[in-house]
C-alpha cells in the first residue's frame, strides 16, 4: 500500500471541520483531547469520555451515538508496529517538517496536556500534501507500540491540512536526558483541569521535540479518542527522543495514564521511507 494511492473509506472533511468548531484559528481539539464538543447535528453535548471505569476506552462506543467508530472502525489507532511486518516503499519521500519558534499557550483540557499553535506558520509535508500545525499534546505510557513494547510516553503533533484532513506526527519518548526546549512548556504545567489556556511567554523551539532523524512509520488510522474518526494519515518517527525521569514523573502525577490500547490492524500496511 503506497501512502499517495491510498483513498478514504470515509469522506471526512466536513465532519473534522465540525469537531473543530469553537476552537479557534489555532487549535485542534480533537485527535482530539479536547473538551466534549457540541453534536453538529443536534447541538448537544458528547458524552463524558476517560481512560478508567465505565467511561475508558473499552466502552467509548457505548457512550454516544457518535462514537459508534470507535468499536465498527476499520483503520483504527494506535496500532503496535512490528519491524518485520514493515513494507519499506522506496516511492516515499522523506517528510518536510517545517517548524519555527512560535507563540503558544498550555492547557490542561482534563484528558491531557495540550499546546495550542497562535500562528499558522509551521508545515508538515508528506508525500507534496502541506499540513498545518494546530496542536500537540502527550500520552503515558505510549498509545503506540513497537514489537509489542510501549516507550515511556507519546508526543502527537496535529497538523490540518487547507482541505480538513488531518496528519498527526508521533514521537516516542524514552527516558534519559533532560530535554532543555521542554522546560519552557514544563515550567507552568498545569496540573488541574481548566477551560483557561495559559500564553508561555516568549516563542517555543518546536524542532526541540523532534529527533535530529525523521525517518517514519506511515499508515492510515484515526483519531485515538472520541469519536475515533478515521482517514487520518499517521507519521510514527522511528527514532525516540529523551526527556529525564523528572520531566516525566510532572506528567505521570496529573495523568498515570491517557492511552488508548493498541487496535487490530486488520488489512491495512505500515510503510517505511527507509
């Protein structure tokens, strides 16, 4: 399966434009971690969705009609991705990451903790297709796996593209050194749950998150939360990044846990641009 001959099972556009509704110019609020946004049909509220109890992610489906993808979904994510079973397609090409010091602010939206872009100045570009950068938020442990093992903790930056869809980049997060660009986001972490979001002051390096090697994983998947929309284009960078123990145990003690299991990949294959 070749990225740039892959079609939709689902024509989406719309409806990702409706789950975005009240965010702005400058954010995503799905992949969507986001707050429980109004039905485009009906106005009324989502229901209340978690990651424990009644409300986790094995009963997301029971919880709304319009989470009904998340359990009679095809291509859904995350997905664990084994080597061996990886098509390497020497027709891909490298992605683009085109980021630049931004003005962002931080938010505690009570699933995760979210960094909204205030600019629309950063790109990614997979397969000559832009996508622009409205968020990124954290996972712990990963939602992805590799052979079968979780990293320490997921990064998931949210790009939309002028039409709607969605490209989300995935970084993997051991545990090791400090990352120093973190600290500017680390250093007001917000530990309780608000609809207030909180401007960091001065521009944030983004290319601080990323490995200095981009090679990916790229499938087809959805959104990893409610409603698990799919047709979203998924690049899992092949080489993790560290943050130290510290930076990670902040997050862990406001969120133990925010990821979904890993999903049945069914038919679908994981490329490689290696």
């Amino acid at each position: 399966m070749r990225i740039n001959k892959w079609i939709p099972r689902i024509l989406f556009p719309a409806m990702v434009m409706s789950m975005m509704a009240g965010c702005g110019n400058n954010a995503t609020n799905n992949e969507a971690e986001g707050k429980n946004e109004p039905s485009p049909t009906t106005g009324a509220h989502q229901a209340h969705w978690s990651y424990e109890g009644d409300t986790s992610p094995e009963h997301w489906a029971e919880l709304d009609q319009l989470f009904t993808t998340c359990s009679t979904g095809t291509a859904q994510s995350p997905v664990n991705i084994l080597h061996d079973q990886v098509k390497d397609d020497e027709s891909l090409s490298p992605i683009k990451v085109e980021y630049s010091p931004s003005p962002v602010a931080i938010i505690n939206n009570g699933h995760t903790i979210q960094v909204n872009l205030k600019n629309q100045d950063n790109r990614l570009v997979v397969e000559g297709k832009t996508y622009i950068l409205q968020q990124f938020h954290f996972h712990l442990p990963s939602e992805h796996e590799l052979d079968g093992k979780h990293a320490e903790m997921e990064l998931h930056l949210v790009h939309k593209s002028e039409e709607g869809s969605l490209a989300v980049l995935s970084v993997l997060i051991h545990s090791g050194s400090e990352n120093t660009a973190l600290n500017q986001l680390w250093s007001l972490l917000p530990a309780k749950e608000s609809e207030e979001e909180t401007p960091v002051e001065g521009n944030f390096n983004l290319n601080g998150l990323l490995p200095a090697d981009l090679h990916s994983f790229r499938y087809q998947g959805s959104l990893t939360t409610p409603p698990c929309t799919e047709g979203v284009q998924w690049i899992v960078l092949e080489n993790p990044v560290q943050w130290s123990g510290e930076q990670i145990g902040k997050f862990a003690a406001i969120f133990p846990h925010d990821n979904r299991p890993v999903q049945t990949l069914g038919n679908r294959e994981i490329d490689s641009d290696e």
